[in-house]
C-alpha cells in the first residue's frame, strides 16, 4: 500500500508532498502511542489494586450469575470466574488492550478446567465472542482516540456507545449459542 501510494505520488506530481508527510505522520503516530501508554499503564495499575484490594471478587460475586449462565462450564471454579469477570470489568470500562491480558488468563484458566488440551471449548468460543462484543459503560479508548483528535467533548458518544456495544453484544452471544458453540 505505501509503494502503490509513493508511485501514484511520484505520477502525480505530489511527491514532496509524501516526504513532507512521512515525518508528520511518524511524530503524530508516537504522540498517540504514548498516550495510550500512558491511559494503559493507568489502568492496568487500577486494575491490579482492584484484584488485590478484593474489589474484583466482589464484582465476581455481582457477574455470577451472568458468567454462570454464559459459561456454564466454568461454573465450579472460582479462579476462572475471577479471570473472566476481571476481563468483562475491564471491558466494561472501554480499557481495550487493556482487557486483552485479563481475557488472555481468562482463556488459560478455562483451557486447564478442559483438561489442557489444545482444543477450543464451547465456553471459549462463547467467551471470546463475549469479549470481541464486549458492552462498554465508560469508552475510555474511543474518548482517549477524540480527545487526541482536538475533540471538546470526546465523551458525547456515550449513549451511542451504549446502545451499539449491548446490541453487539446480545446478538453476538445470541448467535454463538445458537449455532450450537455455546452448547455442552
């Protein structure tokens, strides 16, 4: 794609253009990396005192009944439910890449339960439709992503957030239940 478009330049005339844009682009691509660094350190540091101060078995206590009824494979192991509601907890705060490590434990915890073998389980397969859909309370990426792209109010989408995230979410576990990959 970066040859096509530097010979479509270079045939167009606009080639200074593509070397004045390379640098720009490069600086701007660091600027947002780093402040997304920054908003993942800080909570992936919120989310490890959430886990140790106890506040992640309590939202495990409150999520019991959903996983159970998600994931009923997992349903007699507390280290699971924990994995997996810490990645829904992070998922429902819009963390993102955040989430992935949590969801990565989660998928391990759930592999040893099935014995450790190198297939995909039905719970798996739900989980991992659950967290690709995942319902966002607070969109703290897609906030980070307009505030960085000069938005004044990068939190305006919240309600749009809300709806499209639960829509997404119920079709997609929906539909992974009923082609039978949520089944036992």
């Amino acid at each position: 794609m970066i040859l096509f478009s530097v010979i479509c330049a270079f045939f167009g005339g606009k080639l200074p253009d593509i070397t004045s844009a390379i640098p720009a682009g490069g600086a701007q691509a660091v600027e947002l990396c780093l402040k997304f660094l920054g908003m993942l350190c800080l909570w992936c540091g919120i989310m490890n005192i959430a886990e140790k101060s106890g506040l992640c078995k309590m939202i495990s206590r409150l999520l019991s009944p959903i996983i159970d009824f998600l994931l009923p494979g997992i349903k007699n192991s507390r280290e699971a439910k924990n994995a997996v509601s810490m990645n829904v907890t992070a998922n429902l705060l819009g963390l993102g890449n955040a989430a992935t490590p949590l969801g990565i434990n989660a998928v391990k915890q759930m592999k040893r339960l099935g014995g450790n073998k190198n297939t995909v389980t039905a719970d798996m397969a739900v989980f991992v439709v659950m967290n690709t859909a995942a319902l966002k309370i607070i969109p703290t990426t897609v906030a980070a992503l307009r505030s960085a792209a000069g938005s004044e109010k990068p939190m305006d989408i919240i309600f749009c957030v809300w709806i499209s995230s639960a829509l997404s979410m119920i079709a997609a576990v929906s539909l992974a239940k009923l082609t039978g990959r949520g089944k036992k």
